[in-house]
C-alpha cells in the first residue's frame, strides 16, 4: 500500500490588536469571533508559545511513520538479527507539509529530513487546504490512498487504513468514512474522552448533501455489529480517499477552488467537497472509536462550556 498524506500547517504569534480584542473583551462575543476568523488562519495555529504546535507536530509525523510506516522491526538480542514485521499495515509512505515561509515552527523540530517534504504556499494561509488538494491531484495515480491531514491530527490506530479498505469493498466508493475526533482530558472527574465537533442543524450543510439518503449503514466486524452515520456534520479536519475517490472528486469543476461555504474557508477546504460529491458517514457514536484520530490542539477542551451545552447530562458518580 502506498499512502500520500498533505498537511496543512502554519504558526505565528498573535498581534497586540488580537491579544487586545481577546483580553480587554472590547468587542461582543460574535464580533470576536468573526475578527478571528478574519485574521487568523487556523489549524491550532496562532499560538504565544510555539511549544504545543511543535508537540503536536511531531508527534502527528512520529505516529504516521511509526503505526502505518515501513519502518517497524522486532528487535531481537543480536542487532544484526532485527528484522521487519507488521506488514499487512506497513505502506510506503509520502508526508508533503504545506507551509508559508517563516510562518512555521519547522525549524523548531527535531525530526529527520527524511520524514516528511515541505511545499511553501505561494499563496494566502488561509487557502492552504484547497493548495492542498491540488498537491494530491498532482500525484494521482501514484498512491493507493490520499489524504489531508492538520498538525494536531494524531493517529493511534494501526489498522486505520485497513479499516477504510473493509468499509468501501462493502459499500462502495460512494462512501467515505470520516474518523471521529475527540479531544483527551486530564485524567481527573468522570468524563476522560470528549468527542469535540459540533453537533449542528441540519440545515447548516443541507444545501450540500442530503443524510436523509441511506442514513445508517450497518455492518459485522469481529463479531461486533456497527453502525456507521450520516451525520449533519461530517467535519474532522482530516479525509482519506482511495485512489478511485481522489480520480473522481479531482474531476470535479470545484475542485481546488477555495470557498467559504461551509462556515469558513478552513472547514470548507477540508470538508465540503467531500459533502457535495460522496455520501459521508462517521462510525455511529455507540461505536465512535471504531475509527477515530486524536484533536491535539494545544488548547485545553472547555469542560465547563461542555457541560453549559450539555446542561441535562447527567455525570455518572464514580
């Protein structure tokens, strides 16, 4: 198997108007919002210390190369007798980041040169999703899976891939299958795992796909019976198409072209083609870690906001 991943990455300090309009509160909460949006380009991506990015980064790049990579070995007394092993998941592997110049943490990071390439935007930071998508266009026919990845994407499940490979010999390539993102808590309190996207409207993204069509998909793995989703909210700041998915949505006359119509220009570019071209499902939530990729933000999960949104959950006493 060959896997091509693009990640969109990017990095600097905020200003003193962005820290003044966040810290003095001179502004309505939605006017903050819009200012941000306005300004920022995101994917975890305007940080004062630039430690968490560079964290996250690194680990992102460590886990893609050590869960799906072919360099994975069993070490046995002798050095000269190690040997190669896991490969019905082992790929050859192809890590492209796509970064503005001197907006990157990259030379803060301790990773070998060989570990990933770096395309430099020659264009806006806040396109970089859409640059990405013509990065994968330009390699079609050179990988069995494409893929768009952010630097706070963490992978923990070797079996990702064989995963997608299982869902789409049973239902076609119709079908695209988003991982659920969740967002880890400090080990304290009941709740330990949050699964952070939004749930919202379904008239939010009903101009872009129907999820009354074929609604649930349900299936047998390992004994186990899943359900898999369509969700108003197919978003997870990543996808992962096989070569067949990435032919048909690259003929697409809105491929690439960058557009704001799914709530910013960020979501846009990793989620709405996917919306407008495949029927997109995520494994049904009494199922969520089936597939799943970890949200390594750098920002601590608002509990306290979770539980207001959430106001008639009940926390189980432990």
């Amino acid at each position: 198997m060959r896997i091509l991943f693009t990640m969109a990455h990017y990095w600097r300090r905020p200003t003193l108007a962005e820290k003044a309009a966040a810290v003095a509160g001179k502004l309505s909460q939605g006017k903050v919002q819009r200012y941000v949006r306005a300004m920022v380009p995101r994917f975890g991506s305007v940080q004062n210390d630039p430690a968490s990015v560079v964290r996250s980064f690194t680990e992102c790049i460590s886990h893609i190369h050590a869960l799906f990579g072919p360099g994975q070995f069993i070490a046995d007394r002798e050095p000269e007798s190690a040997r190669r092993t896991n490969p019905v998941t082992a790929a050859e592997l192809k890590i492209i980041v796509c970064c503005a110049k001197k907006l990157n943490i990259l030379d803060r990071v301790e990773l070998d040169g060989s570990s990933y390439e770096v395309h430099y935007s020659a264009g806006s930071p806040r396109h970089m999703s859409f640059e990405c998508q013509e990065i994968l266009q330009q390699h079609l026919g050179q990988f069995d899976y494409y893929c768009f990845i952010e630097h706070d994407t963490i992978f923990h499940d070797p079996w990702f891939f064989r995963k997608q490979e299982w869902f789409n010999r049973l239902f076609g390539d119709d079908c695209v299958l988003q991982p659920n993102r969740f967002d880890p808590l400090i080990a304290r309190g009941p709740v330990r795992k949050v699964y952070g996207d939004e749930i919202i409207r379904r008239e939010v993204t009903a101009a872009f796909q129907d999820i009354t069509r074929d609604a649930e998909l349900q299936a047998e793995y390992l004994g186990a019976p899943l359900r898999f989703n369509r969700c108003a909210n197919p978003h997870a700041g990543c996808y992962f198409l096989n070569a067949r998915q990435m032919a048909r949505w690259a003929q697409q006359p809105d491929f690439g072209k960058p557009s704001d119509a799914f709530v910013t220009v960020f979501e846009s570019g990793a989620t709405l083609g996917l919306m407008k071209h495949f029927k997109v499902y995520k494994p049904a939530l009494d199922n969520g870690n089936f597939l799943e990729v970890e949200h390594m933000s750098g920002k601590a999960f608002d509990l306290q906001r979770f539980k207001q949104r959430c106001h008639n959950y009940k926390f189980a006493e432990q």
